[in-house]
C-alpha cells in the first residue's frame, strides 16, 4: 500500500487524475471503477482538462460507478447519475452507452445487482477503482459491519452517512435510507484502488485506514490487503497518521 501525502487538494486530485490517464493511455479500452462525493470533483476537473487540452481520449472506456441512492429518478440533482453526468460524462467524449451507475429506480433491485456483478465481469474486471472515504471509514456504501466480502447489494445508510449528506438535500426526510452499492468484495476485485481524501474530518479514518487493524466496523482498512493500493491524501486528512510515509521508488529495473 502506497500513500501519498500532497500539500493541498489540488495535488492531490492532479496526482489522482494523472495516475488514471495513464492507465486510460496504455489501455485505450480501460474500465474505470468511479466514485462519487465532493472528492473526487478535482480528480474529474483534471481528467477533463486533460481530455481538452491533451487529447485524452475516453471513446473506448468504459465506467462502472460505485453506488448510487435508491428511489432517486436518474434526473435527480442528487442522484449519482446526475453527478456523473455533471461531473464528468458530459465534458469528455465518453460513450454514454459505456457508463453504468446502478439504477436506484429498479423495480428488482437485488436481481439488477446480480446483473451489475455480470456487466463488470463482462467488461473484463475492473482495471482501477477510485473510491472516497466516509468520516466512519466508509467506502461507496459499505457502512461499518458490512461484510468484507460482500458484493453489490442494498444497504442502509448509517445515520451519520445521512446527516453527512443532508447538506445536499432540503431536509432530513428527504435524504434516501437506502443505498445500492458495489460490495467491499467487488471493489477488491479491482486490479488497482487510488483512495483519496482531503480535509481534517476524514483525518481520523485515514489514520485507521492506514495503520489501524483490519476490520470490518472501518471498511476502507480492507485496502490494506490489495496488491496495488494508492492513498492520495492532503496534509489536513494525513494529519493523524503517527509515521512518515516516504515515496516509494517507481524505478523497477536497475540496469
Ligand atoms: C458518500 C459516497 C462515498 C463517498 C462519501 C464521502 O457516502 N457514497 O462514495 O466516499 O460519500 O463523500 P465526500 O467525498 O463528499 O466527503
């Protein structure tokens, strides 16, 4: 597990976008596991940047985002597909047809989560899952006590989660209980994860995240156990983490 401690939000979003265009220009046909949340906004701001100015070409990705609300319709300004569409999907040259966020509208949602699980297989497995962090230690929608390795399903959202949230809506009511979401298990299975987080409130799951015991109540520290793991953090959410976390070296032949 490598982590990454940048001087500002910016660094850290550039660091993140950076690592995904790379992996989108060695493998024009890339699946991109994508997240939602304030987070990765600048990682999207970047990548779209990078698709204006540098050519950056999507016409061959294919995405699979992370979760999404149930019950929220698709032209929901809070819905996940909406903040896709927002955020990213609109300002690159994507096939809209190449994008999937699980559909909270589905009238069998347990079966439309089986099918998401088969989609992905069929895309080839996940080449890069970017994920936020809950201030609980959260990833998607895994709330703690979720199973570590469960697949994409319905979830509750804690309490927390939902006032987290509520900031987006008008009021509390209003903020959806539940939530489909990619399975801890699911997210393992992608051949690369890039963590990020800023701000001081995510310091405290940071710091378990990254060198607490792995455990099901903080669902990110299962990111201890992927083979190529990147936590991209600020100086503000690193700011609990008790060691130094010095680059590791990228210099993988020494002739
Ligand atoms: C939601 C999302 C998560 C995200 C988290 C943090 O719960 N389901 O994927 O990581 O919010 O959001 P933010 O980045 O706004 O702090």
């Amino acid at each position: 597990m490598e982590v990454l401690i940048k001087e500002s939000y910016e660094e850290m979003s550039k660091q993140a976008a950076e690592m995904i265009a790379d992996i989108v220009r060695r493998k024009p046909r890339a699946v991109l596991g994508l997240a939602t949340g304030s987070t990765p906004v600048g990682t999207y701001k970047e990548l779209i940047r990078l698709h204006k100015e540098e050519g950056l070409d999507f016409s061959k990705v294919t995405t699979f985002n992370l979760d999404e609300y149930v019950g929220l319709q698709h032209d929901h300004p809070q819905s996940y597909h909406y903040f896709m569409a927002e955020n990213l999907f609109n300002h690159i040259n994507i096939n809209p047809k190449n994008t999937h966020v699980p559909d909270g509208t589905a009238k069998d949602i347990p079966a439309f989560c089986q099918t998401y699980e088969e989609w992905i297989v069929k895309a080839g497995g996940l080449d890069v899952q970017l994920l936020g962090i809950g201030g609980n230690g959260h990833i998607a929608f895994n709330e703690p006590g979720s199973s570590l390795g469960s697949r994409t399903r319905v979830k509750t959202l804690d309490e927390k989660t939902r006032q987290d949230n509520a900031r987006f809506f008008k009021n509390m009511d209003e903020v959806p209980k539940y939530a489909i979401t990619m399975g801890i298990g699911t997210i393992m299975e992608a051949r690369q994860l890039i963590l990020l987080a800023n701000k001081e409130s995510k310091a405290a799951a940071i710091a378990q995240t990254c060198e607490g015991p792995v455990t099901a109540m903080v669902p990110a520290t299962i990111v201890q156990l992927h083979p190529k793991a990147t936590i991209i953090v600020d100086k503000a959410a690193g700011s609990k983490l008790s060691r130094e976390y010095p680059a590791e070296p990228h210099i993988l032949v020494v002739s």
